[in-house]
C-alpha cells in the first residue's frame, strides 16, 4: 500500500528554512516535491512568542494549512 504522501507536491508553511532538512527525505523516500509559499507564518506567533500564537497548536497549524492552499492552490497537500 502506497503512502499518502507519495508522489504528491506537499506545500510547507514556513519562513525559516525547514525545508533544507525535509525536502531531501521526502523527495527520496516517497517521490514527493515539498514547496514553501510566499506567506508570513509569523502572523499566526512565534516560536520565541513575542508574537503570541492565536490558538492552540492544532489550530494554528490548521491556518498554516489554508494560507498555503489559498497561496497555492496546485500543491496536493499541506
């Protein structure tokens, strides 16, 4: 059984480079492309919180998710 992610073009919300270390692995692992949108993530909180995170984890990563497919529709997955 194939995994989800095979394959796929996987849209990553991020402004500080974690691609550099998931790219290579998912691209040699399972096929899939990881592209990094032009949004500023930094507006759902920052991880030293002198911007506070709006909600929960879950729920910001959520907002990740749809400022990708609103930045980039074609992407299979974010």
């Amino acid at each position: 059984m194939a995994h989800p992610y095979t394959n796929r073009r996987i849209g990553l919300a991020t402004m500080h480079e974690k691609e550099r270390a998931l790219a290579a692995p998912f691209r040699r692992v399972l096929g899939a492309e990881i592209v990094v949108p032009p949004i500023d993530t930094d507006t759902l909180g920052t991880f030293s919180g002198e911007v506070p995170r709006p909600d929960a984890l879950v729920e910001t990563s959520l907002l990740k998710a749809e400022m990708v497919f609103e930045a980039m529709p074609d992407v299979d997955c974010a």
